[in-house]
C-alpha cells in the first residue's frame, strides 16, 4: 500500500475532524428527541447510552492489546487513562444531559464549543505550547461566528426560560472538563495509539456512568419504553462509537489544538439537523455566524502539515 504523503496525512486529519465533530452533534438532537417524546431522565439516559456503547469499546480494546505490536500501558498511564475518559465521556456528558434538558440543541452546542479556546490556553499554560499566529486568527473568526449564531439563538425562547441560566452553566463546565480530555487525550495517544486509547478512555468513561447509575438511580434500565431504546442505541452507534474514534485518529494525525478547533464545526451542524427534526429556528445572525465559523475551518485546513502534532 502506498504511504501517505504528509501533506495528504494531514488534509485527511481535517476530513476526519469534521465528520467526527458532525457525528457528535447529533448527539443532543437524539438527546433533545428523548426528552421530547419520553419520560426518561438524564442519568438513565446516558447510562443506556453507554450501555449500548460499552461492547464496541470492550472488543476494541482486547483487539489493540492482542496485537504483536502491542505496548503495555504503565501503571501512570492506567491511572492516566482512567481520569481522561470519565473527564471527557462521563463528568462531561452527564453535565451535557443535565444541561440539555433546559436549553435548546443549538444553544447547548454553542456554548460547548468555548472549548477550543480552552484547550489552547490550557496547552499554553501547563505545556507551554506556542500559539501559533494562524491559530489565533482561526479562533477569532470562529468565535465572532459562535458569538453571532449565540445572540440569534438568543432572540428566540431560550432566553425566556425559568432554568436557562442554570442549563447553561451547567453546558459551561461541560466545555472545562471536555477540553481537559482534549488536552490529556493529545499527549497520550502519542504514545499508545489512537485505537486502544479510545476503546479504554470510553470503557472507563461507561463504567463510571454505569457506577453512578446503580448507586444513585431506583429504576430499572429493563422496563423502559422502545423509544428511549432506539433514542439510545442510534445516539451510541452514530453519536458516540463512531466519533470517538474518529476524533482519536484526527488528533493523532493533526494535534489536539487543531482537532478541537475544526470540531467547531459542530455547532453550524446542530443548528442545521435541529432545523428539520426538531422544528429549532434559524436566524440571520445564526447564517453569518456558520459563515465565520467555516472560515475559521478553513483557514486551519490551509496550515502546513508540519505544523501537526503527529
């Protein structure tokens, strides 16, 4: 098979940034949907959501650990391992789900995407990464067109509701505890591949949601209705399983910064599919905003593949 040039290796690392950051847009829209149309509560939600992700993650990861080239992780990097993944797929996700049962689709992806400028300051401060000139240009266009898109979004009912403020805070801390995993997860996988740090990070990530339901939930995950279950089994394959490999392999072929900045795609992608499934309204500074925000992708796309971390 013929070896990827580098230039090509890093086109394709945005390719594979982008579709993973619309796979996991959808994630609130089946979220919002569940809401909608059940009774179901965040927690139960999210636990069944991992539990139909959970045997993807385990065979994956026996697959990576029985290869002949298989490195055995460290006993810093099991530890290392466990914290990422219940940063990024169980604290962040249950804030996300606490979150969205009061604030629309769009809004939710909106304020999570403050994360790109976090995972910046926070490789700036703790690495002592250089934030490069293009960078900085790329997350000013990007957040003028999430700051427009939040105003236009704004203009609608969301701002009229009791708990907005609330569901915004906690969408807010969501976005920490995620660029956190973004962070940690760009130094790791390096170092033990983008495949089997995946399959554990989640694998952890499920069982400590699972934990968390057992211990603090009463009901059952065995009598609920067949809604919830699709809800949850499309929103494990499409906005879960799939896209967390995704973003593992672009951050492996394009660094962590990059990766989280061409995911700021996500928003425009949340507004379009809430539009037509859940009825959401677009306004104009919402279209000038996903304007911004595709500027801000592209100019990325322009940089030179040596500037990746691969």
């Amino acid at each position: 098979m013929k070896e990827l040039k580098p230039n090509s290796y890093f086109v394709n690392g945005i390719l594979i940034a982008l579709a993973g950051a619309v796979c996991f847009s959808t994630k609130a829209i089946f979220v919002k949907l569940a809401y909608r149309d059940t009774s179901v509560d965040a927690i139960t939600l999210l636990a069944l959501r991992m539990v139909f992700s959970l045997p993807f993650f385990v065979i994956s990861a026996y697959a990576s650990s029985s290869k002949g080239s298989n490195v055995k992780f460290t006993g810093k990097q099991w530890i290392q391992i466990a914290i990422i993944g219940c940063l990024g797929y169980y604290i962040s996700s249950l804030l996300d789900f606490l979150g969205l049962q009061f604030v629309t689709a769009g809004i939710e992806r909106l304020i999570l995407f403050i994360y790109p400028t976090l995972v910046l300051l926070m490789s700036a401060i703790f690495f002592k990464d250089k934030i490069k000139p293009i960078q900085w240009m790329a997350l000013t266009i990007t957040y003028l067109g999430l700051m427009l898109a939040f105003f236009g979004e704004l203009d609608f009912h969301s701002s009229q509701n009791a708990n907005f403020l609330l569901g915004s805070l906690f969408i807010f801390i969501c976005a920490f505890t995620y660029a956190a995993y973004i962070v940690g997860s760009g130094r790791l996988i390096p170092l033990v591949g983008a495949a089997k740090f995946n399959s554990y990070a989640m694998s952890f990530a499920s069982i400590g949601v699972l934990l968390h339901f057992f211990l603090t939930s009463d009901s059952s995950l065995l009598n609920l209705s067949g809604t919830v279950y699709t809800y949850s089994f499309l929103m494990a394959i499409l906005s879960t399983v799939i896209p967390s490999y995704l973003v593992a392999e672009s951050i492996k072929r394009i660094g962590s910064d990059n990766a989280a900045i061409v995911g700021s795609v996500g928003p425009v992608s949340t507004i379009l599919i809430a539009y037509f499934l859940l009825q959401e309204q677009i306004f104009l500074f919402q279209l000038i905003g996903t304007t911004l925000i595709l500027v801000g992708v592209l100019l990325i796309g322009r940089q030179k593949p040596g500037n990746a971390k691969i």
